[in-house]
C-alpha cells in the first residue's frame, strides 16, 4: 500500500514556516495540523536559509536605480562650474569695491577729492 505524495504550495510552506520560526509554534502541533512530517519542516527551513538571499538580489534586466543621462550629469557638471565661477565673480567685485573705497579715502585724505 503507497501513500500519496502531498503537494504544499509555497506561500504555503511559507506560512508553515513562519508559525514554526515567529510564532513558536511546536513542531509537532505542525505536522498533526498539515498531515507531515517533521523532516519536511526542517528541509524546508534549510532550503529557506540557503535560498533565502536570492531574494535581495539584484536579478539581470530588472530596473534598479535608473541611470543617469550622459546629457544630464554635463549639464549638472556645467551648472557646478557656473556657480563655481559666478561666487569668483562675486569675490572678485568685493575685492575691488574695497580697493576702490581704500582709494577714495586715500585722495580725499591727501586732498585729491
């Protein structure tokens, strides 16, 4: 006399096993309440730790962060440099302002204005 295989389905098994690991559900109450066997448990509790990392894994073709446009990343760099050049401006005139200030305070000292 065979006995028929039992088939779980894997959100099944899943279910299974979380009882199992969570919830500390006894083994034994397990395998009375789905008719199996405590190997079957354990096989799949291996198979899920040895398994399991697939599923964090980046899979081939699947979008990810999306990549940046060449045309983007040199208009980024360009606007980099366009405030890089606009805050020399901006020293560069405060420099001269208090240049040309020291100046008039040296004519009107010396009486030139």
């Amino acid at each position: 006399m065979s006995q028929v295989r039992k088939t779980v389905a894997a959100p099944d098994k899943l279910a299974i096993l979380k009882q199992y690991l969570v919830d500390k559900t006894p083994i034994s109450v397990l395998c009375d309440q789905h008719g199996l066997q405590p190997s079957q448990i354990y096989y799949w509790q291996a198979q899920l730790f040895e398994h399991g990392a697939s599923v964090f894994e980046r899979k081939p073709g699947r979008k990810g962060r999306p990549k940046e446009d060449p045309k983007d990343r040199r208009i980024t760099q360009l606007e980099t440099h366009l405030a890089q050049k606009d805050a020399k401006l901006v020293q560069k005139n405060e420099v001269i302002a208090e240049l040309m200030e020291d100046n008039v305070r040296s004519k009107k000292a010396n009486g030139e204005l």
